[in-house]
C-alpha cells in the first residue's frame, strides 16, 4: 500500500507576492516559482469563550499556476490550497534544521482581499466563502 500526501488548506494570504527573486521567479529549466504564505484560522475553547488562532504555513506555487495567479495574490485574498507536504533538511555550523512546506498542486482564488468578504476589483473570479455553505463546486476537492 502506498502512503498519502495530501494536504488542502483554505487560508489568507500574509503578504503581497513581491517582485524580488525570493517570492517570484524562474528556476534554471525557465519554470515560474512563486513562495507564499498563508494564514489559515481556526477558534478553539479557552475557559468559558472561543478564541480564533491562525496557523501560519509556507506555499510554492509552480508552472503556469504560478505566472497566471501572479497579479492576484495580494495581502488577505482567500485561497483555496491543494497539494502536498514536503520536508527540507540542512546543515548550518555543525547544526541541523528541518522545515516542512507546501507544494500547491492546484491553487484556487476564492474571495476578495478583505476579511468581511466583500468583493477585490482586481481578482477575475469572485466567490464568497462561507463554512456553513460548504466549498465552493470548482474549490479542488
């Protein structure tokens, strides 16, 4: 049996997709790359009321994915993230680090760049999300 990898994920963007090489940009064979981060929102019980936590998460974003969404990745847009982890290693002044990332397989806008849903004039597609309505029918899963 083999094992699964498989991660989705709805959050908000961090930060706009910069022009520097670090967030955007083409590897050796001339593929488009682009490093995003993510919010992604969850409450829980604390004592007596709910309090919302975000977990932060690192995305790449490659191919032809990454050059058509370029214009719309902006501080606070929601999207829809579905991939899958990938573990990198390395070794700095005798240490070792570890950090695991997302590879995006597919990438889908789903809201404005304003957290109460109103409506970007610069994204091509818009859709509300609301958990109590359920994912959108072209959201990838």
């Amino acid at each position: 049996m083999q094992d699964l990898n498989h991660w989705i994920g709805i959050g908000r963007l961090t930060r706009d997709l910069g022009a520097n090489e670090k967030d955007f940009g083409y590897v050796g064979n001339g593929q488009a790359r682009a490093n995003i981060s993510i919010a992604v929102n969850h409450s829980k019980k604390q004592g007596e009321e709910w309090v919302t936590e975000a977990d932060f998460f690192d995305v790449t974003i490659w191919g032809k994915q990454a050059e058509s969404l370029k214009p719309y990745l902006k501080k606070g847009t929601q999207i829809c993230v579905d991939g899958h982890l990938k573990q990198d290693k390395w070794q700095k002044d005798g240490q070792n680090f570890s950090k695991v990332s997302i590879v995006a397989d597919n990438v889908q806008l789903l809201g404005g760049g304003k957290k109460d849903g109103s409506a970007s004039s610069s994204s091509p597609k818009q859709q509300g999300f609301d958990p109590a309505d359920g994912f959108p029918e072209d959201c990838p899963f």
